[in-house]
C-alpha cells in the first residue's frame, strides 16, 4: 500500500513538473541541485525503473530534470559504496562514514530509528479487562548502546517492516537470561500472515548472564514486516531480567542511496569503509569521525569507544583491591594491594586515598583437601590413586579401598587452576576494568567492576562424573553433587545466580537469591553424567548504570565441594567390593542394587524393598527401607507404589487397588491474573503409581523447542522435569499474544516416594484433614507422601508434597484432582503441597461383606434368592454379586394344612387325656371311700353314711373334716408313672378333729 501510494506521488510528481516546464511560469528560479532529490519509481512488470526528480518545496523552482530511465531493479553497490543518483554509478563512503552496498545497519540507541515501532499488548485473553490499560506505558526503550525490553509482563512486540527486491537476511545480537520472560523472533508479509519458521528460529535460546548471542534469519524477497515479541509468564514480586538488543542488520535491500556516518565513540579511517571501528581507550570522537582525539590523560579519562573524555576523579578506597602474593619457602604470605586497572582515579589532590603499603606477612593457609605442600612453597594435587587431607603428604589407600574423587575448595590463597573468572558488562561484551571475583584467603567475594549493573562471573568446569568402582551406574540416581557455601551482603537490589550449562548447550539458572543473604549452604545434585560447567553470577543492580555507586555490596563464597569429578583428587578413601577370586586383589564393581559388606568386602544385595542410599556407608546401612505400601524397583534405585495398598482394624481388612486412577493425573487450577492482566494456569502433573517408567513430565515448550530441536534431545527437554510430581505454568493461546498455549517454570515438587498410610504424620511430613472435611468415616482416606530432596532459598529442606485419596462411589474411576480452597495455589506455605483425589477408584476392592441376602416370597412352590450391595457401596471391582437363584419352596397351603391337622390332633388328644383322668379320678374316690370304711372299722369309728356332706348339716360344726385336694393334671401325670414303677399305693393323712384336715394327695 505505501508502495502505491509512493507511485501515484511520483507520478503526480513528475505530472506536475511536465506542467511547470510548458506553463514557463514567470519570476520562478531556476531549480539547482540543492532543490530537489532522485527517487526510483516502482519496478515494472519487466523488471526497469525510471529515475525522477522530486523538489523538496513543490512550486518554488522551475527546470527540474527530465525523467531518465534507472539502474535495472536487482542492481546494487557492494559494500562500502553508495548509489550516487545523479551519475546513476556506485561511489565509495567518504571517511568518517561507511555502507553495507544492499544492506543497513541499525547501532545507535539513543532515539527509536525511524521506522522502529513499539507495539504492547496483554497476554490475556480477556480484552475488556481493566489490567490491560497498565500495558500501555510498556514499550522497548532505547539505552544509547543498545534497545532494552519492557520490565514487566506484557507482551511487547518491536516491529520493522523493510521491502526487499532480492533474498537476503536480518541479523541481531540479543541478551535473553531470564527464563520467565519469553522471547520470540518472526516475520510477516504484506498482508500480516506469519511466514513459515522452524522452532529454532523463532524461539530465541537464552544466553548467559552479560553475554551477546547473534540471531540470523533469511529473508524473502518482497515485503517482510519483523517482530520481536517479548512478554513475562508471572512475575510476582520479582524483578525481570530484560532482553537486549543490539547492531540489528539487514541485507538484501535493492540500493543504499547514502552512507550511514559513524556513530559517535567510532571513525572510519579511509573511503570505501564497510564498518567503523571503535576508538581505542583515552581517545574519543564525535559523530561521522574519521579519526579519534586523544584525551588529556594526566586529568581526564575514556573507556573504549568513548564519545567524550570524562575527568578523573579523586582516587577512593574503590580504586584499589587486596591479594595475598604466593607463599614463600617459609610458609610465608604477603598482602598486597593493587590500583584496579586500568587506573582511573588521580593521587595527590584533595580528598584523594593513598595505597596501603603492601608486604605485610601472614602465615599461608593450609593445602585444600586433596593437595599437599611438595616444599616449594605451592600447593600441588596428590597423584592418582593417593589421597591426602591437605595437611598431610599424600599416601595409598589402605587395601580393600578406593580413593574418593572430587574437589574440596576451602582455602583460597589463589583462584585453582580449574576456575576462571570474567566480567560482562550489558552494554559491552566484557568489564574494562578487572576481573570478577578476588581470593581473599578463607574466601572469595565479588569485585568491584566497572559499574553496578556489571555481571561478575565465576566458572568451573567438570569434564564429567566417576563413581566409585563398587557402585553401578544403573542402580544409582545421583552421579555427583555440588555444594557450595556462600552469603551476600546489599544495599540495592543484588542479586546471585547459580547456572549450570550440560554439554556446553544451554545455560540455565538452578537458584538465584537477591538482596542480602545470611550465611548459608546449597547443594545441587546432578542425575546425568556429562561435561558440565557451573557458573555463579553476582550483579549489584539490574538498572541500566554506568557509575560504581554500589561498589560495596558483595557475594562471598566460603567453600566449594564436587564430588565423584572425573578429573579430581582424592582427600578420603572408601572401601570397595573384592573380587571373589583369590588370585584378584583389586576393587570390583557391584551389580545394581548391591552394598559392600563391611566384613566380608562381598557385593550383597539389598534386602527386598529397600533403595541404595547414593552416599550410603559401606554395609548394610547403606540400604535403606522403603516406606509403608511401597516397593524398590529391582535395581533397588527407588522406591514407589505398585497401585495397592492394605489396611486393616479390627477385624476389617480393606484392600485398593488404585490403578484404576490412572497412570497420571492431572489438574489446572485458576485461572489467574497478575497486576497487568496476564492470565495464567498452574498445571500439576501427578503420577501415582508406577517406578522410574512411569514418572510425570513437565516440560518447557518455549525455552526447550529450539534446543531440542537443534540438539536431537528427547521431547521432554533438556529442561523438562520428570519426576513423581511437576509443575508448569500455563498461558492460553490469545489472539493479543503468542498464537499457541505456553509452558514454562517449570519445577519438581516431588523426586522420593516416602509411603502410604491412613496415618496423619509420615517422616516429619503432616497431611491436613481440615482442609478436606469428610463426611463418612466408614472407609478412612489414605494419604499419599512424598519430598523433593533438592532445596531451594525458602525450602531448604525442599519441598514435600501429600496427595489425599478419598473413596467416592458417586464419581468415575479417574476422579477429580483439586487443591484446597484455603489455599489455591495448593500450598499453604510455599512448601508443602496437598492434594486431594476424590474418586470411585479409590473405593476398597469389594468383598463377601459388601453384599447381603434377600429372600423372596415362596409363590408356587419356587421361592428366589437375591443378591445386593450395602448401601451406599463403598467399594469397586474385586468380587461380583452371584447370581439370583431360584429354589423350591413349600408355600402357605402346606403350612395351613399341616396347622390344622396339629389342632384336630392336639384337641383329640386332650379330650382323651380329659376323659381318662376323669374315670381315673372316679376310680380313686371309690378307693378312697373304701379306705375310710375299712379304717372306721379298726378304729371302732361310727360308720358314715356318706363321705359327702348331708344336706342340713353344717360343715362348721363339724369336729372332723376330711379336706380333698384336687390334684393338678402334672400331679396326675406323676401319679401315673408311679404305678408304673410297681407303686400300688395310695396315701391318706388323717388329721385330728383340731382344725386339722385330711389331705389326701
């Protein structure tokens, strides 16, 4: 569209002038070359162009030349050489300036060059969101040397469109050291469609703290609009590294129709010049220089490509450091004091500091562990296979040992062979004034540096891990360590990194600290075995300066340890498996899984599930049992939970079987929304079950995808996290921001298995059941535990994590993974996280208990047997219902009938017990009667007419009374198996006429 535009103008244009010529306008100057410029008219389908005239002021001249036709389309100078319009023929730069023939070349940040623009935009997706309006103070600001990004986390794009005639490239130098800043690179057309780009072209790969990475790309021919996107995933309260861009060049324009002049601080010599270079230190120039100009240096001062002399200040005690010279043959140390140079400050003037005198003697410090004094006055390494403390000449191992490999820096009369030490400055690829960090006996610290926002760089490289040769590598998950001792002390806002960069790769931060710190120790444990540089990093403020205004703020490192180092010494021994064979006398390795037995120096294996502890003693004790309801790998490396766990109380015993979670669960909490605006997802990845196979991954899909990419690295990452429980944070794809969902930060929450039990407290671990109240207690939670055993500056002892699994027979297999409400994040503290999976998986397996019986009604002589659940059921999978069942029955006519023949039966049966007694009873009257007779004829009795009482007569006045008890039926029934027994006889009691009564029983 402006290229159209462009031509209707020139046309209009040359139109114009046509007119001028035949009007002859009156009182109207002769135009001269001063009044008008050459521009090319848009190429043609064949490819040709024609040369105009364009006035600067329209109307005030007459006489511009006529149109010529130009240089073919694809024509262009070569480098150092300009298109001269006029003569339509290619001229060299004059000194002072220079060309890059087809291309340009943007190095000057003072202002935003013309045709730079600055675009910010939220990375949320929500546009009516209120956050969003805070975005647009947010822009790359031009920092003299360089373009420096936004600050904060919206997304910013700096954009520059440039139209090519030929295929050509841009190419740029960045500084990218903040992981949580995302950082992208690509290209439009005219008509706002991204062109196609590999990975590793877009996403820029981050560089190391105060280095200068370059970035190339092709360009195509036609128009190319170029983006550099940068926008923050969550900042918090932390403050954001930057990106940096500087000497951005592009190549492939069709003609440079002028020469760019030298920036100030730099001069081209002679005509034809391609670049210019830097005026050399105590020098300085102007703008377009051909050469530099000295400066006064008895009171004045320049860096490198300088654009003015500065006036040396009064010298101060931050002009000159303190070093310990080498010790002597008596064991002797001299202090020392040096001018930092190169020398800027100035003596002898008022207010000026002198330097200390130096030769002060001190006695020298010991040898480090692993060195021993050989009588010249330096501290040599102990040969291969010896050992030594550092006070003591180097000697053998005792048999049946092994020397322990590593370095063990605590005495720092020098920086060791094997460290180096540098210093970046943002602007400059490297400090001008003096290293980074300085030995200062019983320590190192940070050195003053050339200004305050300076990167004090400490390095030491490991070729690579050995370990010992009883300990296989494949039943071992550590294969070194790093521990180092360290504090800082700041007034502004410090801060101190520690990196690591694996097969000389990618530089990543492992743990940074900011402001002051006490003193305090880190320790980073390395679980692949690979060339490996560590690098710290102090830098005082993260503010663009040039002044040392903070130069007393300091990082000190107390001692640094490695362990198993390929390349290092021995200060220990340890003892190592021996060969079975009499003949063999030397150290064997032990098969995976297997402890030197401190009697017998045999490889045995560990007991059943039980790990190898990586720095286990010899013996026994160098296994370690797994906890409750888990289990070792074979190897013995780990331990982890095979998906079933047991619990009994009582006489209950509960059986789970887990594995129907899942392999892997997964929860995205939020979403949330920073100060900006920024919408973002915590992603947690949860494995529960399953060993070293089935870990959870969380990877980096914006810093890893061009490394993995370029590097042939597996899909996780040299940067993805693989362990039981990760997370990442999430941004979604946005129409403002980056066109796909971003993951970054990603971190381990738990790396050790610890057990799982109904119990509340595992190994110092507390789950919290308050944060999950539980409405049923008939089947108890069980609380997965777990620990990160690598720290971190407000989790020293690392982070731990509970996941709490909970039957519910109303939800699927998989369940639902939440947090706490109390605590979205889904930590409390920072440092122990809880889960909560709720879940019909996590039901008991069923048994016989969990079903019961139901009888039918017995209908036509079948009756059915039903089997069913307790409600509500608690329990899933294991055993099944039988089946219903169907069995004869005698139904209620049988019973009817048969009750009924019982009652006739038992109404006989009385009626004839009724009649029996009854003639029984006759029978024993008469007999009785007989009796009194008899009686009263041996007692001379008067005989009775009657035993019955006669009518009239009153039965009180009689003197004697016979009293007749009725026998009970039980009474009779005695009776009756008393005959039975022989017993003929009756009893008769007679009583006296005194009230008393014959009882007759």
């Amino acid at each position: 569209m402006r290229s159209s535009a462009r031509f209707v103008a020139r046309c209009a244009l040359i139109l114009l002038h046509t007119l001028c010529l035949m009007d002859g306008a009156k009182g109207q100057q002769q135009c001269t070359e001063m009044d008008y410029y050459y521009e090319y008219t848009e190429c043609d389908s064949t490819g040709s162009r024609w040369r105009v005239a364009i006035p600067k002021h329209p109307g005030s001249c007459t006489g511009l030349p006529q149109p010529v036709r130009g240089t073919e389309c694809t024509f262009s100078c070569k480098a150092g050489e300009f298109l001269e319009m006029s003569a339509q023929e290619c001229t060299q730069c004059a000194a002072g300036s220079y060309s890059l023939g087809s291309g340009i070349r943007f190095d000057q940040w003072d202002t935003m060059p013309s045709g730079f623009s600055s675009l910010a935009t939220s990375l949320g997706n929500d546009l009516h969101r209120d956050a969003q309006l805070s975005c647009n103070s947010s822009s790359w600001v031009p920092q003299g040397n360089y373009l420096e990004s936004n600050r904060d986390e919206c997304t910013v794009s700096l954009i520059y469109a440039v139209h090519l005639k030929k295929q050509g490239s841009v190419s740029f130098e960045y500084q990218y050291p903040d992981k949580t800043l995302l950082f992208e690179f690509f290209i439009q057309n005219d008509q706002c469609q991204e062109m196609d780009q590999s990975a590793d072209t877009k996403w820029l790969k981050l560089t190391n703290h105060g280095e200068w990475a370059t970035h190339t790309v092709d360009l195509k021919s036609g128009t190319n609009i170029l983006y550099w996107r940068t926008g923050g995933v969550v900042m918090g309260s932390n403050v954001v590294k930057p990106v940096l861009l500087k000497n951005i060049q592009i190549e492939g324009v069709a003609y440079t129709s002028e020469c760019f002049p030298c920036k100030a601080g730099t001069f081209s010599r002679v005509p034809g010049s391609s670049v210019c270079e830097s005026c050399p230190r105590d020098t300085y120039s102007g703008h377009g220089a051909s050469s530099c100009t000295p400066c006064n240096t008895s009171t004045q001062y320049a860096e490198e490509e300088s654009a003015e002399c500065k006036n040396r200040p009064p010298c101060s005690k931050k002009d000159y450091f303190q070093i310990h010279a080498p010790c002597d043959q008596e064991g002797k140390t001299q202090v020392m004091y040096k001018w930092i140079e190169p020398k800027i400050c100035l003596e002898g003037v008022s207010g000026a500091e002198t330097l200390p005198e130096s030769g002060e003697q001190e006695e020298c410090p010991p040898c480090n562990p692993g060195f021993y004094n050989n009588d010249t006055a330096t501290c040599s390494p102990c040969p291969t296979g010896t050992y030594s403390d550092g006070l003591k000449p180097c000697q053998r191992c005792p048999a049946g040992t092994e020397p322990i490999l590593g370095y063990e820096y605590k005495w720092w009369n020098v920086l060791p062979s094997n460290m180096k030490t540098s210093c970046f400055n943002v602007g400059n690829s490297k400090c001008d004034r003096m290293s980074g960090w300085e030995a200062a006996r019983d320590h190192i610290h940070s050195g003053a540096g050339g200004s305050d926002n300076d990167y004090l760089i400490l390095n030491i490289h490991v070729p690579g891990f050995k370990l010992p040769t009883s300990v296989s590598t494949q039943s071992v998950t550590e294969f070194g360590r790093i521990t180092f001792e360290f504090e800082t002390a700041c007034t502004a806002d410090c801060e101190f990194y520690f990196m690591m960069d694996i097969n000389r790769k990618s530089t990543t931060v492992v743990q940074s600290w900011e402001k002051t710190q006490k003193r305090q120790t880190y320790t980073h444990v390395m679980t692949k075995n690979a060339p490996v540089s560590f690098t710290w990093a102090f830098q005082r403020t993260n503010q663009p300066s040039d002044v040392r205004r903070y130069v007393n703020d300091v990082a000190r490192i107390f001692s640094i340890t490695v362990t198993n180092a390929v390349d290092g010494v021995s200060s220990s021994c340890r003892a190592c498996a021996l060969s079975t064979q009499a003949s063999s006398s030397g150290c064997v390795p032990c098969p995976p899984g297997h402890y030197i037995d401190s009697v017998t120096s045999k490889c045995l294996e560990c007991p059943r599930n039980s790990y190898l502890q990586p720095h286990g003693t010899s013996g026994s004790d160098a296994c370690k049992a797994c906890g409750p309801a888990s289990r070792s790998d074979k190897d013995h490396k780990l331990c982890y939970s095979d998906c079933h766990f047991t619990h009994t109380e009582g006489n209950v015993t509960l059986t789970f079987d887990f594995s129907l979670l899942g392999s892997a669960g997964s929860l995205m909490n939020g979403p949330k929304f920073t100060s900006k605006g920024t919408k973002y997802f915590h992603m947690f990845n949860i494995s529960l079950c399953g060993g070293q196979d089935h870990m959870a991954v969380c990877s980096d899909n914006v810093t890893d995808v061009s490394v993995s990419s370029s590097q042939g690295e597996k899909a996780e990452g040299p940067s993805a996290v693989k362990t039981f429980i990760c997370q990442s944070t999430i941004i979604p794809a946005s129409r403002q921001g980056f066109h796909s969902a971003l993951s970054s930060q990603s971190i381990n929450l738990a790396d050790t298995f610890l057990g799982a039990t109904v119990d509340d407290n595992l190994d110092g671990i507390q789950a919290r059941p308050a944060l999950f109240p539980k409405k049923s207690k008939k089947v108890p939670d069980v609380n997965f535990f777990y620990r990160s055993l690598e720290g971190t500056s407000s989790c020293e002892s690392g982070r731990s994590t509970v996941v709490t699994l909970r039957c519910n027979p109303e939800m699927s297999t998989k369940g639902v993974v939440s947090v706490p409400s109390e605590c979205p994040e889904g930590t409390c503290d920072g440092c122990t996280f809880h889960f909560f999976w709720e879940s019909s998986g996590a039901c008991p397996t069923c048994t016989e208990r969990d079903y019961h019986l139901i009888e039918g009604v017995c209908k036509g002589g079948h009756q059915d047997m039903l089997y069913v659940w307790t409600e509500p059921k608690l329990c899933i999978g294991g055993v099944t219902l039988p089946e219903k069942k169907t069995v004869p029955c005698e139904g209620m006519e049988f019973w009817t009938r048969l009750g009924a023949g019982m009652g006739i039966f038992t109404a006989v049966l009385l009626v004839c017990l009724t009649c029996y007694f009854w003639k029984k009873n006759k029978r024993l009257e008469y007999k009785y009667s007989r009796l009194v007779m008899s009686a009263n004829k041996d007692c001379e009795m008067p005989v009775a007419d009657s035993c019955a009482v006669m009518e009239g007569e009153n039965e009180g006045d009689m003197e004697d009374e016979v009293v007749y008890t009725k026998p009970s039926l039980l009474g009779k029934l005695k009776a009756i198996a008393s005959k039975g027994n022989g017993e003929r006889y009756e009893n008769v009691q007679l009583n006296s006429s005194h009230s008393k009564a014959l009882v007759w029983s």
